[in-house]
C-alpha cells in the first residue's frame, strides 16, 4: 500500500483531456450548453451595461441639473386624463418661476406638434418645437451651421428656423441650409442654422426636428396660447429638491389651486428620467441574466448525464485501474476532473462567443454595448461550479465500484 500514490492535477488533466478527445463529437454537444450560458450572460450584461452608460451619457448632455414640468394628470370624474392632456402653462406661469424661485437660474417654454416640412419637390414630416433662444445652452444644442434666431426675431414673431441634421438630409442632402427658405405647412421660413449632431435618445431621433420662435409656434402654426413643457435650469444639482418644492410652490398659487387640490402640472428632474431608464435596463438585463443561468444549469445536467454514460461505458477501465492500484478518491477526482474540464473549456469558448457578440452588436447593428470584466469572471466561475457540482455524482458513482464486478463487467 506504501507504493500507492495519488493522481497529480496535471495527470488528472492529460487524461481527461485524452478522454474528451477520444468522444470529440460528444464532448462538444455537451459543452454547448456551458458555450451558450456563458456567452449570453456576458452579451446580456454588456447590452444592460452599455443601456446604462448610454442613459448616463445623456443625462451628461443634456444637463443634469433640469426640471421638467409639463402639464400634470387632468381629473374628469373619475378618470385620470394622460399628462399633457390639459394645456395650464403660461407666460404667468414662468415670469412667476424667474421672479421668485432663487433656486431656477434660467426657463424656457416649450411647445411642440408635428408638422409637414417642403423644400422644392421634397418632403418631410417633423417635429416642430417652439422655443426661446436660450434652448442652445440650457439644452445643451448648439449649432454646427449658421446661428440661433434672436429674442427680437422671437418676439416679431418672425418665420425663421434651426433645423436637426436628419431634416437636412433628407430636404438638402449634402447642400447648405443656411439661408434657403423651406415651408412649414404652406408657411415660409428662413434656416438660420443646422444643430449639432445628437443621435438618438431613447425612442427619439434628437436630429429630426425643427426649432422655431415660441411666439411663431404659439401664433402662427399651433394657434394657441399655453405651452407644451417648460425646462428649468438649476443653479446647482444640490438644489433640485429644494427646486422642485420651489417651482409647485408657485405653480400652485398661479395655477388657483386649493388646499386639497391635486397639481395639474407635474415636474420632473433629469435624474429621476435617468434614473427610471437605467432601472428598466437593469431590470431587462437581470431577466435575460436569469435566462443565461439557467443555459448554464442545463448544461451541468448535460454533463452529469454524459459523465454517467461515461462512467458505464468505461467501468471495466476502472476495474483494470483499481486492480493496478488506483484509490477509489483517484477515480473520484480524474471523473470530477473530466467534468471540470469540459466545464472550463466550454466557459473560455463561451466568453470568446460573449465578447464577439457584444463586439458585433455594437459594430454592425450600431447597439449600446459595453463589456464588464466581473460578468466575464463570474460567468466563468460559475461555469466551473457547474461542472464541479454536477460532476460529483458520477464521480461518486465510478469511485463506489466493486473492483471484482468492475472486472467482470462487459
């Protein structure tokens, strides 16, 4: 018994390594699952992590310190009406917000319809969004062509406009904008300027839209008197709370609104728009997660299922080994080691499918997607607790043998 000695970890390896080989087409069907789990957990959480920074990076250019206040949730009976249902937002409104809210630094109204765009024989339908030339700065929307209109153009209300690249591309193609005259349903404008590039956000197409004097939207192409929104800036993001009590201070007061009355107006921080998006891209990636893992789970049954079939088919080797020597705890590891390896090798080809994956989407198909080194780590780790805890069972199995029936076996 003194002679005996336990099987190394590189042995244990070069004859499990042998053992696979041996069964290429079986081994690589088995580690498809572990191939499939791991790769869709690293390109899951690389498209939720790309969501995520894609929010962020928003949020950064639009300016974290904004309130957003719309029209709230109208009561008719019982029935609440959708927000912006109820048009209360006026030039009251935000001469009350720049004279006594100290913690709002700059507003301006917002109104927005869609409408058909012309320029010689071309088409295009856009949205149209009236607003004060301050929306360059507060909005974080400059222009790459021309300028901005003037307050005094605002006020004239004169037929001038900006336009989004995606209007120019499709009304002008690759000519210069800058002072043609497009018709805005049946209307004149003059193009003052192209803004910059944005892309999209969201849903939303930043490029496609029009911005036009509020006074012109209000008077000449929407026909009324309240506005769709107000942005607000805050002098610092520290006071957004103390902003928002501010602003419904007001707001209820101009708005007549009594004690027990329900806002008509509801307002909003660019935070918490980031926030909700960045929990909804959480959420999404923590569900496809959960479905990864489950690949992963069915793929360790796989391999307890063909590490029994193996242990059957190779029972009068383990005979022959036992009868040479071998410690039943030497059975035990070489099959858990086989299992682990197949495990281990399934993971590394898996992260390889994951990080091609994520490479492709964001390539080709234009995807937020950003890699995690710690899904890549975790993923693979849990890969190899899969083959160690579902390989424990054959293992066991192949270890328990009776030496004399292994023998016998045929």
């Amino acid at each position: 018994m003194s002679g005996r000695r336990t099987i190394s970890v590189g042995e244990g390896v070069n004859v499990a390594l042998a053992a696979l080989r041996a069964n290429k087409m079986r081994s690589g069907l088995t580690m498809l699952g572990i191939i499939i789990g791991v790769g869709s957990m690293i390109t899951m959480v690389a498209m939720g992590s790309g969501a995520r920074k894609a929010v962020q990076d928003r949020i950064q250019a639009l300016g974290a310190g904004l309130l957003f206040v719309r029209p709230g949730a109208a009561k008719m009976g019982f029935v609440h009406l959708s927000a912006g249902s109820v048009e209360t937002l006026n030039d009251k409104d935000v001469d009350a917000i720049r004279t006594e809210c100290p913690s709002v630094t700059a507003v301006i109204p917002e109104a927005t319809g869609f409408a058909q765009i012309k320029y010689e024989s071309k088409n295009w339908n856009t949205r149209i969004t009236g607003t004060v030339p301050d929306y360059e700065w507060i909005r974080n929307a400059p222009t790459s062509q021309g300028s901005y209109f003037t307050n005094s153009e605002n006020q004239r209300r004169e037929r001038v406009c900006v336009i989004g690249r995606e209007v120019v591309t499709n009304l002008f193609e690759d000519a210069d904008p800058t002072g043609k005259t497009i018709r805005i349903n049946g209307m004149s404008f003059e193009v003052k300027g192209v803004l910059k590039p944005k892309g999209i956000s969201g849903w939303m197409n930043q490029d496609d839209l029009i911005l036009v004097p509020i006074e012109t939207a209000l008077n000449r192409l929407f026909g009324r008197e309240t506005f769709g929104s107000l942005t607000l800036k805050v002098a610092d993001e520290s006071l957004l709370d103390r902003a928002v009590l501010e602003v419904e201070s007001v707001l209820r007061r101009t708005h007549k609104l009594t004690l027990g009355q329900e806002n008509d107006f509801n307002i909003r921080s660019m935070s918490d728009v980031g926030a909700a998006q960045a929990e909804t891209a959480d959420t999404f990636t923590m569900l496809l997660a959960s479905i990864a893992l489950v690949s992963l789970i069915v793929g360790g049954i796989g391999i307890m299922n063909i590490m029994l079939v193996s242990v059957t088919e190779r029972t009068r080797e383990i005979g022959v080994r036992m009868a040479l020597g071998a410690r039943r705890r030497d059975i035990l590891l070489q099959f858990l080691m086989e299992s682990t390896t197949l495990s281990i090798l399934g993971g590394l080809v898996g992260i390889a499918a994951g990080v091609g994956a994520a490479v492709v989407l964001s390539k080709f198909y234009g995807w937020n997607t950003l890699i995690v080194p710690e899904a890549i780590f975790i993923s693979f780790g849990f890969a190899a607790l899969v083959g160690i805890f579902f390989g424990i069972y054959p293992a066991r199995k192949a270890a328990s043998l009776d030496p004399i029936d292994a023998l016998r076996y045929e």
